[in-house]
C-alpha cells in the first residue's frame, strides 16, 4: 500500500497555482481538477465533507462555529473531534485494512481525534490570564521531540496581525519529522498561509501573488521528500478567496428591528442570546439567524423578509431550502443568510464603537460570537498599534497581564472573502495529485477543465488511490 499526504493548501486556485512552480510541476506530472465545495465554503465544514464523504448537514459541521442552543452561548473554533459525526477516513481504512496508521498535522477537529499521532495548535491558558503559544501534540512524546527540533508552535504568525509564512514552515517540518519518524500510510497537513494576505488586499493582489510563491518554496521540500520516499500527494484546497467589497452589518440590522438584545457589562454591549428574539452567527459569507422561538411561523416570515431586504444579501434559506445544499441540520441556523459576490457578514451588533465590547479591538476567535477577518490587520487608523503590540509582548516577557487592542472596528479593510459557492473558476479551489493514474471514484470527472470532484469524494479517492476496498 502506497503511503498518501493529504496536504490541504487552503485558498488554492488557479490563479495562485500560477505562480507556484513547485506544485505546479508536480500537478503536470499527475492530475488536476477543480473541487466542488460545499455550503458553507469554510474551514471546518469542508474539511469534515472531505474526511467522512458526508454532507454538513450528515456530519453536523455547519460553519467554523454555530449557536449551541443547550448552552444557550455561541462558540466557534471548537477542537473536539466528537463534534463530527460520521466514520473518518483512517477509521474507515481501518477497518478494512487493520494496522493502518495515520497522522493529523493542523486539520481541525483534532482534539481527542483518534489518528496515531496528532499536532494542532494549543495555547498554553496561565492562571493569570496570560496565554503562550504551544501545541496539543500525541503521543506526548512528539510534542517535546518536535519542541525540541523545531521550538515553539509560532502560534502568533497563524492567525492575527502577525500571521506570517513562519507557521505555515513549522507545519511543514513537522509533517516532515513525521513522515520520517513515524511513516504514517495518511499523512494530513493543513498550510493555512494563502488565507492572509489573499483577505488582507484580495486575491488578485500583488500582496497574493507573493504570498503563493513564498509558500510554494515552503512546501518544495516536504514535495520533494515525498516524490524521494514514493509517497503520493493529494493537494485540496476548501474554498477559494473572492474579492471582498461590502461588508454587511446583518446583526445591526437586526437590532434596528428591535429583534436582536444586548446587556451591558462595564460601558460595554454583549451579544444577549437567551432574549433576542433574533440574531446572526456570522461566518464569511453565511450567516446562520437563530430565532427566540423557532415555532413563531410570524416571526420567521418578518425576520426572513428583513434580510431580503438588505443589500448585499443573496438568499435567505429556511429548513426547506437548506436541504437542496446539504444543510439542514439542527445545529444551522433557523434561517441561513448567503451573501451576494463581494459581500460579506460582520458579526458586529453594537452601534456605537465605544460600547463595542473589550474582544472586539484584539485577537479573540474564541469569545467573538462570530468571524472577524478585521483580526488580520494592526489598526490602520492607529498609528501606535504596533507599538502597542510590541510594548504587550515586553509585558508578557515580564509576567505581566495586558490586553491586545489593535483590531480596527472598519470592516472596509477587509479585502477577501469567501463562504458561498463560487461563482467563476477564479475562486473555484483545486485538487491537485502526484499520482498520473486516476482512480475510478473520479475517472469520469476530470477529463475536461470544466469538470469538478466534489469534496464529499475525497475521502473515497485517497482509499482508491491506496488501493483499499471497503
């Protein structure tokens, strides 16, 4: 059995495929195709589609984050792998070859996920409120092999103001360290770079068109070993980056109607859940609207006509309608909001900057009641935020407690998005395979440009190009 790297190069296009020569070389000696995402076109809800063939709607992955109703509290970036239902890729390989093994390096769901050997990023969470970067890592011995090789999980340049291609090299060496160590028959790695600068000016930007040669050069050793041990990649990527234009306010929206509570904690709003009789979740280009009561048909049809109405949305979907995209599951929201192209949601609901809460002017994926790409950037309206940023971090040497506010609260510096399905073949995201031999699950799906593997048949594509039957 052929070993296969399942290497997720998040915003992958063609267009940043012109100007990776690397990857590009090893696509010319194999196969190409576009992928058929799914709805919503974001992080986890892919990558959940690619590892168990399921719809979100079959495996509960709605978004990178929903409203748990039991807990009456939203929530994104969760890590725990029982959140996905359905059989994983390597369990299913499992099952039908005993003694595989198979290693996560940074796809999510990793927390309790039950491949050999797992790294995703971790901080460490100080009593005193401080936070340091590190990574959850089993066996527990890899985690100080790969500390000790390589240091510290560079957590502060994956995600933020800081994010940087330094991340994206110390997943690569991981997986390398991996593959020689430990031989996994799966190897999956997620390179997150293409994300940043690709939402930071856009995908056609100069800023992007670096941003893919500077990782393709990341990844031509990892491509390289691989071509060297004979071990087949697969590249995919989960979505492609759209232009970004208009930024909409949905929760706003929904405040202005009187819909949509808030109570107020020193000077500053929160998001009030358990009374709002209606609010958004908003992730890139979908927004899931939770309603108070579900059951209220009069309700459903004022709110629904609401945000028909606001410019910059493109449909608003109930239960009925969710189904025709694989989404109707109990976790999405009441009514789902697709934007328009160009459009996007923010998760704001204040009005007024100065109530906005504490979280929304620093990096805080965890406590944000919904996606803020506006984390990318320092604030350009600030001039000593970097300077702050860096006084913080003197702070944190120190031992001392500080808090992050350099995120603008201007949504119109975000320049990239994406979460619907596309809508052209420039933000169409790719497949991408070493292997020349097309397996039979998408032989007849990648004779022409204009064909599509839908991300619901990778799973099936690594075992046929493994060649385990099920």
């Amino acid at each position: 059995m052929r070993p296969v790297l399942l290497l997720d190069v998040v915003g992958l296009t063609a267009d940043a495929l012109a100007h990776m020569p690397r990857l590009s070389r090893m696509a010319a000696g194999g196969w190409s195709s576009e992928l058929a995402t799914v709805l919503p076109a974001v992080t986890c809800s892919v990558q959940s589609t690619m590892l168990t063939g399921a719809s979100p709607a079959q495996h509960g992955i709605v978004g990178n984050g929903w409203y748990f109703r039991e807990l009456g509290d939203v929530y994104l970036w969760r890590q725990h792998n029982k959140l996905v239902s359905g059989e994983k890729l390597w369990e299913s390989a499992r099952a039908a070859q005993p003694g595989y093994t198979a290693a996560n390096v940074c796809w999510w769901y990793a927390m309790g996920m039950t491949t050999d050997a797992t790294v995703t990023p971790r901080p460490i969470y100080h009593a005193d409120g401080r936070k340091s970067p590190d990574a959850y890592v089993r066996p527990p011995e890899l985690h100080d092999e790969l500390m000790t090789n390589l240091g510290d999980f560079p957590l502060f340049t994956y995600w933020g103001p800081t994010a940087s291609i330094a991340s994206s090299r110390w997943i690569v060496s991981a997986t390398q360290h991996i593959i020689r160590t430990k031989a996994p028959d799966l190897t999956m790695a997620y390179v997150p770079h293409l994300d940043y600068d690709l939402q930071r000016f856009g995908p056609t930007s100069a800023q992007a068109h670096a941003a893919a040669a500077e990782l393709d050069q990341a990844l031509a050793p990892l491509l390289d070993e691989c071509e060297e041990r004979g071990i087949t990649v697969l590249a995919v990527s989960e979505y492609g980056i759209a232009d970004a234009s208009q930024p909409v306010h949905v929760n706003r929206a929904l405040r202005d109607a009187g819909l949509l509570e808030v109570y107020v904690q020193d000077g500053k709003e929160q998001l009030d859940p358990w009374t709002s009789r209606a609010f958004a979740v908003a992730d890139h280009q979908v927004a899931h609207v939770y309603l108070g009561d579900a059951h209220d048909d009069a309700l459903r049809r004022r709110v629904s006509a609401l945000l028909r109405d606001l410019p910059g949305v493109d449909e608003v979907l109930d239960r009925e309608a969710q189904a025709r995209y694989g989404l109707d599951h109990e976790r999405a929201g009441d009514l789902v909001v697709v934007a328009e192209p160009g459009a996007w949601f923010t998760y704001y609901f204040w009005q007024d900057d100065d109530r906005a809460p504490e979280y929304a002017r620093g990096v805080d994926i965890h406590r944000k009641p919904g996606y803020d790409p506006a984390e990318l950037f320092f604030n350009p309206d600030d001039r000593l935020a970097k300077a702050k940023a860096a006084a913080n971090l003197l702070k944190k040497k120190a031992g001392l407690r500080y808090a992050m506010s350099t995120v603008p609260l201007d949504a119109t510096w975000v320049r990239g998005t994406h979460g619907r399905l596309p809508t052209s073949s420039a933000d169409t995201p790719l497949v991408l395979c070493s292997d020349p031999d097309v397996p039979v699950s998408v032989a007849g799906q990648v004779s022409s440009d204009h064909d599509q593997v839908p991300a619901s048949a990778i799973k099936s594509l690594v075992l046929d190009l493994q060649g385990i039957r099920r």
